[in-house]
C-alpha cells in the first residue's frame, strides 16, 4: 500500500502536465458556451414540443 501511494504521489508531481490558467481559462469559456447553446436548443425543442401538444390537444376537445 505504501509503494502505492509513493508511486501515485510521483506520477502526480513529476509525470502529469497541469494546464496552464490561460488554456484553464479557455476551457471554461469553452464549456460555458456549449452549455449556453445546448440549453436554448433544449429550450426551443421545449417550445416547439408544448406548442405542439396544445394544438393536438385543442383540436382534440
């Protein structure tokens, strides 16, 4: 167990390459945009969906 954790803490430390604050940064812009487009296209399938519906449904009694 030991040589365990004194292996992983030595990948950590010496082998894994952390992004920088600016590609950390972009990243995030990155995801943030994404998301925000993502939603408003679940949001329009939303209307687009309950618009539908409230026809049938209005056509139908």
């Amino acid at each position: 167990m030991f040589q365990y954790l004194k292996n992983s803490y030595n990948e950590l430390v010496h082998k894994v390459t952390w992004p920088s604050f600016e590609q950390l940064a972009g990243s995030t812009k990155v995801v943030l945009v994404a998301s925000v487009i993502f939603s408003l296209v679940v949001l329009a399938m939303d209307l687009v969906f309950e618009t539908l519906m409230n026809g049938i449904y209005s056509l139908l009694g």
